[in-house]
C-alpha cells in the first residue's frame, strides 16, 4: 500500500496483479516483510491482489458501495503451502526469513488428517485469538455395493431463516432443520451488544484518544464475546449440513437440487429485516452444504425457486402465498408444511429452466 500510495503521488498506475507486486517483492530485496519468509509474503500479495480485482468487478457490475483495500492492517492471515511447513504431532514448524529462527506453534489438539494429506495451513487471529487454518485433501467416501447415493433419485432443498434446510426426498420423505436457536443466538448477542455499549457510552474515547484502562477492558472483552458467537453460529450450520447429508446418504439420494435465494439480497426491505438477510448468510449455508455433500458423492445443483412456496406440488396449480408455516391448496385439498412444498416443488425444477 505504500508503494502504491508513491506510485499515486507521481501519477503512475498502482501495482494490482499478483505478478507484478511478487516482482516488486524481489526487488525490494530481503527485510522488506520482516521475519516473514517468501512464501508468507506472497500469500499476503496474493490476498491483496483477490481483493482489488474483486472491488473492481463489483464497481463495474454497478455496485457503488465496493471499495479498494487502502488501509494498514495490523493482522493479516498468513498461509504456507505444502512443502514448506513441518508438522510435528502438536506441533508446527513455519518457515520465517532467511538467517532468522523458524517459528513453532504449539497446537491445542492434534490436526486431525494425516500428515501427507495436508496442503496448506493459514495462521490468522480471530476475536483476539491466533488460530490454525488447515487445508487437507480428502477423498470422497466410498460405499458398499448397492448403498451409494443414486443419481436416478433427486431430493429438493429449500433454504430459510426459521429451518435452514427444508429437504424433500424423491418418494415422500421430509426433514425439517430447525434454525430456532441460531435465531436465539443472533437475538440474545445482539441484545448482549446493546446492553454493553450502553453501559461504557460516557466511557467512549474521542477519536485520537487512546482510551482509559476500563475502556480497553471493555473491547477487549467484547472482541472476545464477538468470537464466541461467531464460532457459535459457525458450529450450528456445520451441524445442521451434516444432518442435512447423513438424511441424503440414508436414502441414497445422488442429486440435490437447491433453491438459489440470492435473488432476495438486492431487495431493500428496511433495517430490521436487512439484518436478518445478514445474518441468514446465505452464502455460507451453501458453500457448507456443497463441501459435506461432495465429500458423500452427492451432486449440489442450484436451481430457480421462485413460485416454488406458493405452487401445489399435487396438482401443481398457483395458491395463495400462505401466512402460517401450513399450506392448504384449495383446488385439490392438499395441505402440507410450507417449507417442505416449496423443496418438493424444487425438486422438480431443472438447473437454468422450469419444472421438468
């Protein structure tokens, strides 16, 4: 960054690409990231590179609020890739600079791959603590003959707030996932929040300031009760995936066809329920499902929800959008809850077009 803010002050074009700031790397010759070795340095470039290109092709899809990395950071993950670091049972050695001492980092519990199946680990601190990031290839599950996951049977998946998995299985089957307590979680930190930055409001330095001893107390606590709910939350939707994929092998469903809700983050819908959209992370909730269910030999596929909670899926007719969790088709009398409809009729869609 300071680089590019000289680059800025002679009117020249930053250095964005990867390969152009490695070259600059070399050239500023050893010491230029302290302690940290090569590999270490080119992780960070690399991070910084994604970031840029990122923001940029957000401004040129039309989004305004983008913004390029521009400011220090104090903490930044590192990552080292196979090849360069040692692991040691609890143990792990990384590489540093050239002439220096390399750094050992003793782990709470052992990594729980095999040594040779590690491709890369990251080193980076979250909610005040320092954490290692493990990346391991893993093979797909093999099954006995005749209890592998059959591509011949399609499961639909509807993705919400209230139950973030709603799957119905090709000859009726249903599972509900409830999402209750993570609702609880988000309701009772937010509340948690609230209460604490009332509490130190005539506490809160001036900008400059540095703060009183009490205050830091407090962001430092803070920070720690921040990471717990994170970890919280991340906990649950892991857990929530894997039932979601245990429910898939049982009934030896190949496919799983995804309602892609994404559409629904472009839409203002005030304050309050911008935030629950936030907090619903979409996004995570089906990167976690893709990696378990690839890892059970189960196709992911995202597939056009739309119409799909106010479609009949016995006469498949057009009701109205019920208020409740039940729907009730008034044309064939079906009823039937709400969520598991909506995957039934998802179930039937096909990747970039209608029902099949």
């Amino acid at each position: 960054m300071e680089v590019n803010a000289w680059r800025r002050r002679r009117r020249d074009a930053p250095l964005v690409g990867y390969q152009q700031l490695c070259r600059e790397l070399s050239a500023s010759g050893p010491g230029t990231f302290g302690d940290l070795d090569t590999t270490g340095a080119r992780s960070v470039l690399r991070r910084f590179s994604d970031a840029w290109f990122a923001a940029a092709k957000r401004r040129k899809a039309g989004d305004l609020s983008a913004r390029f990395p521009r400011r220090r950071r104090g903490l930044v993950p590192v990552r080292w890739y196979h090849g360069t670091f040692t692991l040691d049972d609890r143990r792990v050695r990384l590489p540093t600079a050239r002439g220096t001492s390399p750094l050992w980092v003793r782990l709470a519990r052992e990594v729980p791959y095999p040594a040779e199946q590690v491709r890369s680990v990251t080193l980076l601190c979250e909610g005040g603590r320092l954490f290692l990031d493990v990346t391991a290839e893993v093979p797909v599950t093999v099954y006995p003959p005749g209890e592998q996951p059959d591509p011949g049977r399609v499961a639909g998946l509807d993705l919400g707030i209230i139950h973030p998995y709603a799957v119905a299985g090709p000859r009726g089957e249903g599972l509900l996932v409830s999402g209750r307590a993570i609702r609880a979680e988000h309701r009772m930190h937010l509340a948690d929040t609230k209460a604490r930055r009332r509490a130190v409001a005539r506490r809160t330095p001036k900008p400059g300031q540095k703060g009183s001893r009490r205050w830091r107390q407090y962001r430092r606590r803070a920070r720690l009760v921040e990471g717990r709910h994170r970890r919280r939350v991340r906990q649950a939707q892991h857990e929530a995936a894997r039932s979601v994929v245990s429910w898939a092998v049982e009934q030896r469903v190949g496919v799983l066809h995804v309602g892609d809700p994404r559409g629904v983050l472009d839409i203002d819908a005030g304050r309050r329920h911008n935030l629950r959209l936030r907090q619903w992370q979409i996004g995570r909730l089906l990167q976690v499902l893709t990696d378990k269910a690839t890892l059970a030999g189960i196709t992911v596929r995202l597939v056009d929800e739309r119409g799909t909670s106010s479609t009949c899926p016995a006469c498949r007719r057009r009701v109205p959008k019920p208020r409740g969790r039940t729907l009730s088709c008034p044309h064939c009398r079906f009823s039937g809850h709400r969520d598991l409809v909506a995957a039934a009729s998802i179930a039937t869609r096909t990747p970039g077009g209608g029902p099949t």
